[in-house]
C-alpha cells in the first residue's frame, strides 16, 4: 500500500491527469457507479428543483418562466404556512421523544438486572420492521373516534372520546406515536452500541463513591453519550422533515397534519403543478443544507479540540 | 439497604421493559386477531380481542380484490434485486475506498458521507421527469437503479472492510489474483457478517418502501404489495370491511417479521448493533 501511495506524485508528472485514472482505473472503476448515480438521480434533480421553481409547469408542456412568482403564491399560500409549523411540531415533539424513550430502552437494555437480555432484544426491535403503511392503516382503526380501541380506553378510564383524525386538533398526534414508535427500535441501538462501549471501571468507581443509579447515568453515561445523542437527534431531524408515510396514510382534515413533503407529493402528482412543488422543495432542501451544516461545523469543531 | 434498593431497581428496570415489549407487539397481534375474524364479528374496542369465528376467509378476499400473486411479486422482485445489486456495488466501492490509496480518495469519501444529508427525496420532482424520460415509469427497475449504490451502504461497508487485514489483500495480489478477483474471492468471503446484516437491513427498507413505488407505479399489475394494501381503503368503494384491510396489512407485515426473525436466529447477537456503529 505504501509503495503505491509514493508513486502517486511522481505520475501526475509524467502523464497527466488520464495517466493517473489509469494507473488506478481499478479503484476508480469501483467507486464509479455511486458517482455516476448520484450524478443523475441525485445531484442534477436538485440543481433541476431550483431551476422549475422558477417556472409554471403541469410537467408535459406550456413551461413558463414566471421568476419568483411561486416563491411569492408560497408565502401567502397558508397551506404552506400550515405544514410548515406542522413539520416544526413534529420536529420538536420526535427529536425529544425518540431521543429520550430511546435512551431509556437503550439503558435498561443495558442493565445487568435485566433477565433474557436477547428477548427484550429482539422484540423490541420488530418496529422498525413494521412498515410505516401498514401500521398506519392499523393506527388509523387503533384511533377511530367510535370504533377504535384508544377511545375505549380513554373512556374506561373515565376521560373524553377524543375525534383523533377527524379533528384538525388532535390529527397530529397520532402521526407523531406512529413515527415514534416504529423509530425508536433503530436509535436504540445506535445507542445501546454507545453504551457497550463505555467501560465498567467508570461505574465500579462511582459505586465505590457512594453514586447512586440516577446520580450515574447524570453524571456519566449522558457526558459519555453526548455525542451519540445528537448523532440520533441530527438523523431524527433529517428523517422527519421528509416524513411522507406516515401522514399521508394518517391524513385528518384538510392540511392540519400535513407534512410539507406531503405537500410537495400533493402539489406536484396530484394536481401537477410542478413549479409550486418544485419551490416547496427548495424550502426541504434548504433546511436540510443548514441541518448538515450545523452538523459539519459541530464535527469541524470537536476535531479541532 | 443496598439488596433492598437493587431488587427495586430490577424490578423497576424488568417492569418497564415489559411494558416496552407490550407496546411493541401490541398493534401487530390486535392486527393478526382482527385478520382472522369473520366480517360480522364486532371489531370495535375491546371486543376486538376475543376471537370466536376464526377464519382465512379475509385473505381470500383479499385476492378477489387486488392482485395479490402479482403484486407480491414485484415487491419480491425489487427486494431480491435491489438487495443483490446495492450489496455487490457497495461492497465494491467499500473496497475500493479501504484497500487502495489513490488521489482523492479522502476527498471523494467525504463527498460520498455529505452526500447522506441531501436525499434523494429532495429531488423527487425532476427525478419523476427524468425516470419518465428514460421510460422507467411503471418499469420494476426504476425502485432499482437508482438505489444500485448508496452512500450509507458504502460507508458502512468501508468501516467494515478497512479491518480486513492488508497482508490478505497483497498476498493475493502476489498470487497473481486480478483486483476484481481480490474482492470477489478474498475480501467478500470475510466480510460476510457484515454483508448478512447490511442485507436484512436492506431487504427490511425495501420491502417497506412506499414512497418511490407510489412515485414511479401506477398501474395496478406493476404496483409493489405495499402500494396495493394502503389502497385497499378507497378499493371496493370505499366499503372494505377492516377485517380485509388488516389482512393485507397481515400479508406485508408477517413476512419482515418472520425474516427478520430467521436473521436473528442465524446472526450471533449484536449483528444489529455492529450494522450502525459510528
């Protein structure tokens, strides 16, 4: 490996750049398929979305040029406005549930009290299994106002018959526990995979001391886990600003839990109004750039320490 | 006092993982009872948990009302095909980027792991355009090609090949084993843990995929079986029963379980834990 590595210089020299390629056409050859994918199905249809955003268009022909136009229908658009907070409530409410009802799971996974480790394991990763479709369609039955069986329950326990879906109040909820549930499984073992990793002595030391559990897990597993953390709340947050399944299987009245990638699926195949889409898009893309980027420069600045 | 308090602890951390796993299997076997109820049966509320009449009969409506042999072998076909073909791919770039040091290696990986923050999602409007153009609309291949390498994939597969030692790498080079050769008879061989559980993860993903086959499908003989039970609501006008709505959710659901379940029991422990580490 290290013999190849100093020939590298000295064949740029000679022969130029398509030299290079072809001394090391093997490995180029191998990683040349992502680039080439990500080229067409990834890269040009985001440079594209920008482009369209700027265009009226049902996708076939009559494209036309209208500058900011959907950009200014947008902002006045309160559909827009609507799934927009609702992605932010949805932001908030799964950042925080997933990363402290993970943690939790991942804990007690953790803990030597726990009897039948492996159970416990691999039941409560089925979930993440589930598809989210499928499970809608349950959870849309689960949370029917009259026939479904969380009312019974409310009911039972003595509380209200709640219009779950039907409600443009409580039509969020239901999409967020269905998000939740089905993935938290995965960010549990991301963060149980953290908690191996963290050595003994560290909690032998602090019983020595006097530490109790909770006392622990304050002062050593969350510093120690810091990382991991906001590892899982960054992915959280990128998978639920293109959260699609959920609510649109679970969709309640109107756009009052609509996902503003839903909206974008709507506006672009249902009524093809693709330029609309196309600027509902750019605003998804722009904010998933500045989440990578705060990502970028929190990594920048921990290497740097 | 100390005995005292760690048998509360166990019993506290034993309770709530309980609780945990009711939760978990919770919706999925009220979804297998309600499947195996006959029509007249009352399924509301509680009542949904006693079972008098058990019968298959939902299934079988559920083949009178979509295709479900053919629907459920476009969502075979892509699983198997996209799963094989994102596996070798990956798995090549894996190896490209781990056991050679050509210029810009560093810099085209770092391109490949800032590319996971922009998905693919994000594009969906051109992609449709493009997929339209390149006649791939209502074609299999359009759930396929595009997935062919990944950027996860690859860089899950490149932290796992970077152990492979090198001396296992040159000596079959000094063998005389072509590079292609290296990876296919050398490196794949032991990296076939890793290979295993990157696979589950994918087949599981593309089973459940949802999004692209809604996108890209739009004929009832080509749609995948996920696209066909989301529709089997609005399918008999507005009028199937929930017994026949659960039993395709039954028949989308049961098989990822059982697979995964199978994985499990043919992986050591952990496998899982290895497939996200970093």
């Amino acid at each position: 490996m290290g013999r190849r590595k100093a020939a590298a210089p000295s064949a740029v020299k000679k022969g130029g750049v398509l030299a290079t390629v072809w001394k090391y056409r093997a490995p180029y050859l191998f990683i040349a398929p992502f680039f080439i994918l990500f080229l067409v199905f990834q890269l040009i249809p985001v440079i594209w979305t920008f482009v369209i955003s700027f265009a009226d268009w049902n996708g076939l022909r009559n494209l036309r040029w209208v500058g900011f136009h959907q950009y200014e229908v947008m902002f006045q658009d309160y559909m827009f406005r609507e799934a927009f907070m609702n992605n932010v409530w949805y932001w908030i409410v799964a950042v925080i549930g997933v990363v402290v009802i993970a943690l939790m799971i991942a804990v007690c996974l953790n803990s030597p009290r726990l009897r039948a480790k492996k159970v416990f394991q691999t039941v409560t990763f089925l979930p993440y299994v589930c598809a989210s479709v499928a499970m809608g369609l349950i959870f849309m039955m689960l949370f029917d106002e009259n026939a479904g069986l969380i009312n019974e329950i409310i009911v039972s326990l003595g509380g209200k018959r709640r219009a779950w879906l039907g409600s443009s109040q409580y039509a969020k909820i239901p999409v967020i526990i269905l998000f939740i549930w089905r993935i938290v499984p995965w960010f549990t073992i991301i963060i149980y995979s953290g908690l191996l990793n963290i050595s003994k002595e560290y909690y032998e030391a602090a019983t020595v001391d006097g530490a109790g559990v909770l006392q622990q897990f304050w002062y050593i597993t969350i510093p120690l886990l810091k990382n991991i953390l906001f590892f899982c709340a960054l992915t959280v947050t990128i998978d639920i600003w293109k959260m699609f399944n959920e609510s649109y299987t679970l969709s309640g009245p109107g756009t009052s839990n609509t996902s503003l990638f839903q909206l974008v699926y709507e506006n672009g195949f249902k009524s093809f109004n693709l330029g609309y889409a196309s600027a509902l898009s750019v605003i998804l893309i722009l904010v998933l750039l500045v989440i990578s980027m705060i990502q970028y420069r929190l990594r920048r600045s921990e290497e740097g320490v | 006092m100390a005995s005292k308090n760690n048998r509360g602890q166990s019993i506290a951390v034993n309770a709530f993982m309980i609780f945990v796993v009711l939760v978990c299997l919770f919706p999925v076997l009220w979804m297998c009872f309600i499947s195996v109820k006959s029509v007249g049966e009352k399924i509301s509320g509680f009542a949904a948990l006693t079972i008098e009449h058990p019968t298959l009969a939902n299934f079988g409506r559920l083949f009178e009302l979509i295709p479900v042999w053919t629907n459920l072998f476009n969502s075979g076909f892509t699983t198997v095909l996209g799963t094989i073909t994102t596996l070798f791919f990956c798995a090549l770039a894996g190896f490209a980027f781990a056991k050679y040091r050509f210029p810009g290696r560093a810099k085209l990986f770092a391109f490949v792991v800032a590319t996971m923050a922009i998905s693919a999602e994000a594009g969906a409007i051109p992609l449709f355009v493009i997929m339209r153009k390149m006649n791939l609309i209502n074609s299999l291949w359009s759930l396929i090609i595009p997935r062919i390498a990944t950027a996860v994939g690859i860089f899950y597969l490149t932290q796992y090949i970077k152990d492979v030692p090198d001396e296992l790498v040159e000596a079959s080079r000094v063998d005389g084993c072509r590079e292609f050769g290296i990876f296919w008879r050398v490196v794949c061989p032991v990296i076939k843990p890793a290979l295993a559980s990157w696979a589950s993860l994918t087949m599981i993903a593309r089973w459940n995929d949802y999004f692209w086959p809604l996108l890209f499908l739009n004929k009832n003989s080509k749609y995948t079986l996920m696209v066909s039970v989301s529709m089997l609501p609005v399918s008999d006008g507005l009028a199937t029963p929930w017994q026949v709505i659960l039993a395709g959710c039954t028949l989308v659901i049961l098989p990822a379980i059982i697979l995964y379940l199978l994985m499990q029991l043919m992986q050591k422990a952990g496998s899982f834990s290895g497939a996200v580490k970093g």
